[in-house]
C-alpha cells in the first residue's frame, strides 16, 4: 500500500529540539521530492520544507529557516525534520507529503504528528 | 497573513454550484501551476486539482479548476453535503523559493 506515516511528535519546551520522522512506503521513494507542510491548532496550511529527490536541493520558509533542517534516507525510505529552537508558534500538526512527479503538488500526504511547544 | 488569498468561507444549496477563489502575485500563480486541496475536520488534506485543471484520478469531475493571470479559482458543480470541507490552493513561490498556500475556504452546503 502506499502511505507515509510520520512519527516523532510530542510536548517540548520552548528553546527544545525534536525530530520528526516520515516512513515510506509502496513506491520508490528517492524518485520523489518530499515536503512538510504543518497546520497550527485551528489554523490553515503552511509549507515548511522541501527536499529533492536525491535530497541535493532543500528549500524552507523563512519562519523556520535556520531553525529546522529536513532530510532524508533513501536506503530506509524515510524522510526527517529536525526542528530546533522551538517556539510556540511552532506548535502544529505536522504532515509529510509527496511532491507529485513533474508537477508542484503534493500527492500523497501522511496522517500528521502533533508538536506542541510550551512550559 | 497568508501569501494566496482565498475568501474565509462560501456557501450554496444541494445540487448548485459554487467557485472559490485563490489570487495571489506573478511570483506565484501568475509563473507556476496551481493545485487545489480538500480537507476534512480532523484529517490529511487531499489532492483535488493538480497543474491549474487536472483531476487525480479518483476525483469526480464535478470538481474543477481555471487560472487566469495571478488568479485561479475552484468549481464545485452539484454540491453534496458530503463536499462540505475546506479548501485550499497551493502554488510554488519563485521569489520566495518556497512552496505557499491559501488561507483556506470552508464550504457549507446549506
């Protein structure tokens, strides 16, 4: 079946590290750009970050740049966030997605993982 | 504040037909494609519309999708109660290298 499946999330203080992770399955993961797009309680979608397929190119909106660093591991076929120096404004579902091959959508998207940042 | 704007909500009856609009800049929709997304209360987001007017397979093609310009919208014909959702439009970003979305429109089908 394919599916992404994301793990890792959790409560942590503000000023703390996580890392989230995005497990892959039923296609060839390192064909596909990945994406994590997260949603804040009550709130709309923000995209947050992209890699390529080979994890060469990665991209990340300026609330989260230097801050979180997206990754990948073609040989597990999963796909990493690492997020640090949380603030609460942070605090979201995260959802995985795949980036659809030669268009800028995504196609597939995980169940979320919720992060929550506070004291 | 969110780089694509969509309006906060529409409504429409059973059976009508509703649009939903997404503007946004000549750095964003104006130079790339346009997706649509659908999102249930308490669930992923799922692919609508790819490429400005393209259906997934899956999709019924009572959903459809036009771009104009920096604008593109989203048409819902024979409305169900089960369409009610929010939507949102997403596009690359070419100035800001990043992927944006819409603010999102929640559809009533009253």
């Amino acid at each position: 079946e394919v599916q992404l499946l994301e793990s890792g999330g959790g409560l942590v203080q503000p000023g703390g590290s996580l890392r989230l992770s995005c497990a892959a399955s039923g296609f060839t993961f390192s064909s596909y750009a990945m994406n994590w797009v997260r949603q804040a309680p009550g709130k709309g979608l923000e995209w947050v970050s992209g890699l390529s397929g080979s994890g060469s190119h990665t991209y990340y909106a300026d609330s989260v740049k230097g801050r979180f660093t997206i990754s990948r591991d073609n040989s597990k076929n999963t796909l990493y966030l690492q997020m640090s120096s949380l603030r609460g404004e942070d605090t979201a579902v995260y959802f995985c997605a795949r980036g659809a091959s030669g268009s800028s959508s995504l196609d597939l998207w995980g169940q979320g993982t919720l992060v929550t940042v506070s004291s | 504040q969110s780089v694509l704007t969509q309006p906060p909500s529409v409504s429409a009856a059973p059976g009508q037909k509703v649009t939903i609009s997404c503007s946004g800049s000549s750095s964003n929709i104006g130079n790339n494609y346009v997706s649509w997304y659908q999102q249930f209360p308490g669930t992923a987001p799922k692919l609508l519309i790819y490429d400005n007017n393209k259906r997934p397979s899956g999709i019924p093609d009572r959903f459809s999708g036009s771009k104009s310009g920096t604008s593109a919208t989203l048409g819902i014909t024979g409305l169900q109660t089960g369409d009610e959702a929010d939507y949102y439009c997403g596009t690359w970003d070419s100035s800001l290298s990043s992927g944006v979305f819409g603010g999102g429109t929640k559809l009533t089908v009253l």
